[in-house]
C-alpha cells in the first residue's frame, strides 16, 4: 500500500534542509520562490519517493516543504503495512491539521499536495477552506479511525467552497471501490471537486511513472501532469 522506494521518473533527491516549526519535515528550494509547496504523504512518511517528488517540484522553480506527519513517533522499525498503521494510528488527525494549518499561513504555502492518508487531509482542509491549491491522491472520502478524528467527507462535500481536485483508481481496493463508486456519483453535487477516476488502477498508481506497461504508464503521468500544473 501506497509508496516507499524511488522511482526513477523523479530526480534522484537532492539535499534537503530539516524544519521543526509548528510541524516538522524537510525543504528543497528557493525561499524567494513565487510558488511554495507543501507534500502530506502516506503512512510510510518522507521516503525517498517524496523527496524525489519534493526534488522535482524545486527544480521546476516552487519552495517545497516536505511535512512529516509522523514527527515524534520514530522510524519504522519496518516497511510494513502493520507497522505503518500501528504508527500512523498515534497520530491525532485534528490537532495534526490545526498545527498544519497554522504552518500554511506562516510560510504562505500557496498549494499542497496530500497521498492516501494525506489525500484524507485534502478532504478536510478543503472542508475548512484552506486558501491554497489543493489535490489529493486516493484518499478516504468515508473517513479512516482515529483517536481525534476529522469528520467524514461523505457527510460534508456537497457543502464545501473551496476548490480542489482528486485522482482516484476504480480498482482501489484500500479505499474501497464501493466508495469510489459513491464519490464518483455524487461528484456532480460537490461542486468545488475536480475528480478523476482512472480505469484499470487501483491505489498507489503514481509510481507506475516507472512501469513498462504503457496504459499504466499514461495514467501515472497524466496524474503527475495534473498535479504539477495544479500547484505550479
């Protein structure tokens, strides 16, 4: 589930300078850059995939901050599925993004970028109308358990303002494809959601960047695509 290792679409990463504000995490860039990017990964954290990806958006000219959701909580001891829950379940989603948002409006974040567990946090800062670009990658628009948990995007995206987008695999298989039914259905009623539905993939389809299958490959590339002119 979700992403871990480099890939090679990406730039190898390139040297990052740590923060530890109201969150903690990584940057690349220039401080004087016009556009300023914040990544909220998956449940494994800032591994080489995000600081490739961080890299990539840098050398395109945009500040990019690198948030580690996980800050306090130490390494996985492992790269599992369990472990990462296990971990990803210390997390108290709500005072997490209170903190968060507060870092947006003191580094001026202009967009953010949110994969699986952040595309999650897309749904929410949405909802509290975050001024930024905004798009998510498979994210849980029924919610995920938590000890502070946010409120379910189901019950509130007719209601929400801000614009935002949302790549999505028909075949994903973590959030649901129940659920992405339900999303895709009633996307003509949230009318501040631009979804994407991509047929034949499932959830963690940005790395097939690097696959020798071409349909997988076009569907990878037109999400980064669409990432990268929405926050650049």
């Amino acid at each position: 589930m979700c992403h871990g290792h480099a890939v090679k679409a990406f730039p190898a990463p390139a040297p990052a300078e740590p923060f530890d504000r109201t969150v903690a995490g990584f940057t690349w860039g220039d401080p004087a850059a016009e556009k300023t990017i914040a990544v909220l990964p998956d449940i494994y954290g800032c591994n080489p995939f995000y600081k490739g990806l961080s890299t990539l958006m840098a050398q395109k000219g945009a500040r990019v901050h690198l948030v580690d959701t996980f800050y306090g909580l130490g390494d996985l001891p492992e790269a599992t599925r369990e472990a990462a829950f296990a971990r990803r379940n210390k997390v108290d989603d709500k005072s997490f993004l209170d903190r968060f948002e507060q870092f947006c409006r003191e580094e001026q974040v202009t967009g953010v970028v949110g994969v699986c567990l952040g595309g999650l946090y897309i749904f929410e800062l949405a909802r509290r109308g975050l001024s930024a670009d905004l798009i998510g990658l498979y994210g849980f628009p029924q919610g995920l358990p938590n000890e502070d948990p946010l409120p379910v995007p189901f019950d509130y995206l007719p209601e929400v303002d801000q614009s935002f987008t949302m790549l999505v695999g028909r075949d994903d298989d973590s959030v649901g494809r129940d659920n992405i039914e339900k999303l895709e259905k009633m996307s003509p009623e949230v009318r501040a959601m631009t979804l994407k539905v991509y047929d034949g993939v499932g959830h963690n389809f940005l790395p097939l960047l690097d696959s020798d299958k071409h349909s997988e490959r076009a569907i990878a590339e037109d999400a980064r695509d669409r990432m990268l002119r929405t926050l650049l």
